[in-house]
C-alpha cells in the first residue's frame, strides 16, 4: 500500500499523533529523479510507519467521539480518523475488525461524497488489503 492520503497525515500531525505513535520509515530516494536534476540528488520522502499501532489505534478510538460531537459525522477529519482507526486496528493485528471499521466507513464515504472520491477509493483499497 502507499503512503498515506495527505488529509490522513495532516490529521495525525495535527492531532500530535505523528510524534507519538510512528516513526520514520527508510528514506526512499528515486533514482531516475537524480538523473532529471542534473545529477544533483532528488528530494526525499519519509513515509510514516506505525511504530505502537494498538496504542495509536486506542487514541484515534477515543478521539473518534469528540470529532463526531464537534465537526459532524461526515467531516473529513472524521473520516480521517475512521479511517485512521481501521488501518491501525489492522496493523496491531485485528484484521476481522478493520475490515468491519471500513466497512461501515466505505457506507457513509460513499453516501456523503460519492464512489469516485479519492478518499472513498483510498478505503475501499484499504478494505481490500485487510480482507485479502
């Protein structure tokens, strides 16, 4: 799976989750952009990794009833965290009950903004990793 969708990592930066539960990942350099650049070497991008996912996935689990309360339940930074919580619920090992948590997200991603929207499809990829 790819890194995670931009809303997704402004929300656990914004949330302090970042500094708490990931770590950064190898540094993954592309080659074929030192080339373009003139032999200069190409930007780098650290893909966060869950480095505690049960405990991450404990702290979006009790975020998720504040961000319901105060920005609706269709805001994307519920979605966000749905989907955050998940993802982290898979990683700690509970395949079974990320693919219930995507479920119930894909329903109402899909009700609120569409099939098509780049977060409905980020879980429906999601929903199919978790359930093989």
């Amino acid at each position: 799976m790819g890194p995670p969708h931009r809303g997704v990592l402004a929300v656990l930066v914004e949330e302090g989750v970042v500094g708490a539960f990931f770590q950064e990942s190898a540094v993954v350099q592309d080659d074929d952009a030192v080339g373009r650049a003139g032999g200069l070497p190409a930007p780098r991008s650290a893909v966060p990794r869950p480095a505690r996912p049960a405990g991450a996935a404990e702290e979006f689990a009790a975020l998720l009833p504040d961000r319901k309360r105060v920005l609706g339940p269709t805001h994307p930074h519920t979605f966000a965290t749905r989907f955050s919580l998940a993802n982290l619920t898979g990683e700690a090992g509970d395949p079974g009950r990320a693919v219930m948590l995507l479920s119930a997200l894909l329903a109402d991603q899909t009700a609120a903004l569409g099939s098509n929207h780049p977060d409905t499809l980020g879980a429906r990829r999601a929903f199919a990793r978790w359930r093989g």
